[in-house]
C-alpha cells in the first residue's frame, strides 16, 4: 500500500486502531458515527449523541468491565451508569449528565493521531451538535463497513480486557514490583545511548521495521520502565515516536523479546565495547543471558498481565496498514 493511495477509509482505521485510549470514550464516539450515519442523518443532536451513548454503556458496564485506564477512579459515564441503576437519577437526568459531561474531550480530539490531525473529518461540530461529513457517509456506504464494524466492537473489548487486568491486582503482583524497585535507581539520561543502539539498527525503527528520520527518534525501554525501574542498555532500543508511544506502558509480544535477545547477543559475539556490562548485567553465556531476560519478561507479564499486540490488535512489524501510517506520519515513500 503506498501511502498516496491512503483511502478515508485508511484514516478512518487510524483513528480507531492507534489513537491512544485512556477510556473507551473514542470507540462509543465511532459506534455512534457508524449508526447515524446508517440512518442517513447529516446532523446530530448533543442530546441524541447523549442518548445514544447511555444506550452503550448502559450495556457495556451491566458486564462489569472497566471502561477506562485509571484503576482508583471510574470513568464519567460508570459514575451516570452506577448513579441510575443505584435509583438515584432517572433515566431523563442521567442522559443529560452524559451530554454535559461526557463529552469534553473526545468530540475534540476524535481525529487526532499521535498529536496530528488526520486530513479527513468525519464530522464537524456546530453549537448544536455534529454535522456528518460526506467522508463518513463514504466509509459506512463501502463494502468494508462489517469489516469496520468488527473492528470497533473487537477495539472496545480489547481496551476492556486490558483495563480489566490492570486493575486485577494480587500479593504476588506487588511482591514483584517491590523486588524490581528495591533494586532499581532513578531515571538517567537514555538517549546518550543513541550510538550504540543505532549501530545495530541502523536508523529502522525496532518495533515496526520502517526507516527513521531525525525528527522522530526515541530510545525506548522494551519491557516497560514502571516495572523495572532502570535504564540498563540491554533492554533499551531505537524507535519511531509513534510506535513508542503506541505501545505506551504495554509489553511488546514475545516476537520481540526473541528479536532483543538476538540484538544483545550480537552485542556480546561482535566484541562491542558494551560487551562487558551486558555480560556483567546478563550472565556469562548465551542461556544465561537469555533465560535472565525471560525472567524478567515473564515476570513483567504477571503484573502488566498483556502485550501490546493483544491490546491493540494488530502486530507493528507485519500488518502493511500499521507500516503505511507510519511511513505516512514521517512522510517517506
């Protein structure tokens, strides 16, 4: 897929697959898109949207399932639906709690993308509502509109799933963050390590295998910082923002421990000046080293309890869309 050729479709997909997610507010937004815009209407009402979005969650939270990421706090929307089946609000004042407060943010930031703007809006908003665009008519009117369809119900229980594990919470879970932060020290200066970890990458991005540029490089902590509390150079790497920022405080799948294993072993067989620390910081042989980074992987999967591809739904390094959008936000051919 070249990225000329991205369809509104594609940018539709970008906004439901990769737009960051605290709550599940951006996937209720696209269910309801998707009906109206099915009922052919080109305007939008708060108060229908409102209606609509009560309608939702008022199913979704009778399965107990979180709908957001903060685990000491439930989302506006569980707080309406709680306050209604508890019998302290009627049906009436709970749906204009959800008009007045559920809305601040996602209505704004729907068709942001890792803090860009798709050149596509779906809908505009007016003071009275949203005004549906021909582009969303357009998506929905397709032959992949199921297709579309699933993808948001499989988003919204994926985000489910992974709220609900971070949540779950157990003695052994916090013994082993205790033992991590024990042996773990403040935060330094990673991108220092820039040189060291290109020389390997060589400027393509550890996670989805697109090419980097100079403006969107980060070094990122493969098996997730909140857990191990330090920057040891072996579980460090080279990524595009984007990905960094996708994958977030999630684990990346096994793929890509086995891809860091092989990377730091490189390190070690090629005599590199870094050889030294990561034998020190490893083991002396090959098994060492590796059954030492599978510990701490394992470990990292009891108390995050999921991995970036079975959060998001797709694996960054050979699903073609992922690796268009990307070679789309760094503008390359």
């Amino acid at each position: 897929m070249n990225i000329n050729n991205l369809k509104k479709e594609d940018f539709w997909r970008a906004i439901i697959l990769y737009g960051l997610n605290q709550a599940t507010y951006k996937i209720a937004l696209g269910h309801s898109l998707m009906r109206f815009s099915q009922q052919g209407k080109t305007k939008v009402t708060m108060s229908e949207l409102a209606e609509d979005f009560f309608e939702m969650y008022l199913k979704r939270v009778e399965k107990e399932k979180p709908q957001s990421f903060n685990e000491k706090r439930r989302s506006v929307m569980e707080r309406i639906i709680d306050l209604y089946k508890l019998g302290k609000i009627n049906r009436s004042t709970a749906v204009e709690q959800v008009e007045k407060n559920a809305f601040r943010n996602v209505i704004s930031s729907f068709h942001t993308v890792y803090n860009q703007a798709v050149p596509v809006q779906f809908y505009q908003r007016d003071k009275d509502g949203l005004i549906l665009t021909d582009h969303l008519f357009e998506v929905f009117s397709s032959q992949n509109h199921s297709i579309l369809k699933e993808e948001l119900d499989a988003r919204w229980d994926l985000l489910e799933a992974a709220f609900e594990m971070r949540r779950n919470n157990s003695q052994l879970v916090n013994d082993i963050r205790r033992m991590y932060l024990v042996n773990g020290y403040k935060r330094t200066d990673i991108t220092k390590n820039r040189p060291v970890l290109n020389g390997y990458q060589n400027n393509v991005c550890f996670y989805c295998g697109e090419v980097m540029n100079g403006d969107d490089v980060h070094v990122d902590h493969v098996i997730p910082r909140q857990l191990i509390h330090h920057d040891e150079v072996w579980n460090l790497v080279m990524s595009h923002g984007f990905c960094n920022e996708q994958k977030s405080d999630s684990l990346p799948s096994a793929i890509y421990i086995e891809k860091l294993i092989k990377r730091n072993e490189h390190f070690v067989e090629s005599n590199h000046p870094i050889k030294e620390k990561l034998v020190a910081q490893l083991g002396n042989t090959p098994k060492k080293r590796r059954d030492y980074v599978l510990k701490v992987y394992n470990d990292a999967k009891i108390v995050l309890g999921y991995t970036w591809d079975g959060i998001r739904g797709y694996h960054p390094e050979t699903d073609p869309f992922y690796r268009t959008y990307v070679r789309y936000l760094n503008k390359v051919d």
